[in-house]
C-alpha cells in the first residue's frame, strides 16, 4: 500500500508540474504518467548500462517498454482513480506538501544523473576496452 502512495504522489507532483508549465493547460494526467514511464525507463536503463546487460533482441525490449507504457497508463487513467488522490494530497498540510516536494525532485534528480552517469561510464568503459565506436574495426573504416 505504501509503494502505491508514493507513485500516486510522484503522479501527483508531477500533474501539479505540468499544470503549471503547460500553456493551455491541458492532459497533465497524460503527461505526468508518460514522465512516471520515463523515469523508470532511466532507471532500468541505469541499472542495464552500469552492470553491462545487453538488451538481448530489440523487439523484446520494445514489447516489454509498451506493455509498460500500456499497463501503467491504462490503470491510472482509464480508472480516473488519480483524481481522488490529486484531492487527498491537496488537502495535506503545506509543510508536509514541502517536505515531500523536496523528497520528489530529489529522486528524480538522481534518476537522471544515474542516467547520465551511467552513459558517461558505459561510454569510458568501450574506450578502455575499445569496443562498439572506439573498436579498431570501427576508426580503420571511418578513415578510409
């Protein structure tokens, strides 16, 4: 219950971010949900790239990524259930809100730069093993 709480409270920052960047003012629900899906992209895609995991087959990866996309979005909006939560958190008190506002973006910011992070170190790890771009297969074609 608790891990549900808190992805409805990440919606619920997120709705609040898009309403107020947004001009007009419109599918913040769709939005928030597609920067949820995004987020976890990032940090499955962390984990894939530090630990060096292949992807495998492409279509797999893709299949997986729109049954995500699909899931996730069908049952937080089709059921309109996030309304009732974007209610109960308004409701909360503004220290609280602050308090969780701050939790929120920390962790997305640190979602991102472990996404960063994690291309910086998958790219310095090809140079040193001088695979994929930095191959020599790969430098002796592009000069001819």
């Amino acid at each position: 219950m608790l891990f549900i709480k808190i992805y409805y409270y990440l919606f619920y920052k997120l709705y609040k971010f898009w309403e107020y960047v947004s001009v007009p003012k419109f599918w913040s629900d769709v939005k928030a949900s597609l920067s949820i899906d995004l987020l976890v992209l990032f940090a499955v895609s962390s984990v894939f790239f530090y630990f060096d995991i292949s992807f495998g087959d492409k279509t797999i990866f893709l299949a997986c990524l729109i049954l995500m996309l699909f899931v996730s979005n069908y049952f937080l909006l089709q059921e309109s259930v996030w309304r009732k939560y974007i209610d109960y958190f308004e409701a909360l008190p503004k220290n609280k809100n602050r308090n969780g506002s701050i939790l929120v973006w920390s962790i997305i910011l640190l979602i991102l730069l472990s996404f960063i992070h994690s291309i910086y170190w998958m790219d310095q790890r090809a140079r040193k093993n001088q695979t994929g771009p930095y191959s020599k297969e790969f430098i002796s074609t592009e000069k001819d």
